[in-house]
C-alpha cells in the first residue's frame, strides 16, 4: 500500500527524480530549466511539490537526502 499526501505519491516522479539530481549537482532554478528545456517557474513549482511530499524546507536538505539515498542501493 502507497502512501499519498497532498499531491498524490510521497514519492517523487520522474520529472521531480530529475529536478533532485540537477539540484544535488548544485545548478540554480534557471539552469536546472535550461538542461530540463523548461521554465524557471516550472523548476520552482517542481521543487515545491518536492519539499512539500518529502517534508523538505529547502534546497540543502533535498541535495542531503539525494547523497544520502544515492550511496544505497535505491537512488529514491
């Protein structure tokens, strides 16, 4: 049984897998946009919907989290 929040599945989407690792790398809002051939608002609205499934404040905690996930064997 999934769990499900406010938008749906706790866990991140693909769009969302990908915003997490363009952010870990350390690109800002308008370069994660560029590699993802998206808007700047579009990354915000993304990372939004992130903090809000995964209990996140801010940028410091997702890139934490995404190291952290990414040394086991499941990247998300």
């Amino acid at each position: 049984m999934s769990v499900t929040g406010l938008y749906g599945s706790c866990e991140p989407n693909e769009r969302e897998e990908r915003v997490i690792e363009l952010v870990a790398e350390g690109l800002k809002n308008s370069e994660v946009a560029d590699a993802m051939g998206t808007t700047e608002n579009t990354v915000k609205n993304h990372l939004r919907v992130i903090f809000d499934k995964l209990g996140f404040w801010n940028r410091v905690e997702l890139a934490l989290w995404y190291e952290s996930r990414r040394d086991g064997s499941r990247p998300f």
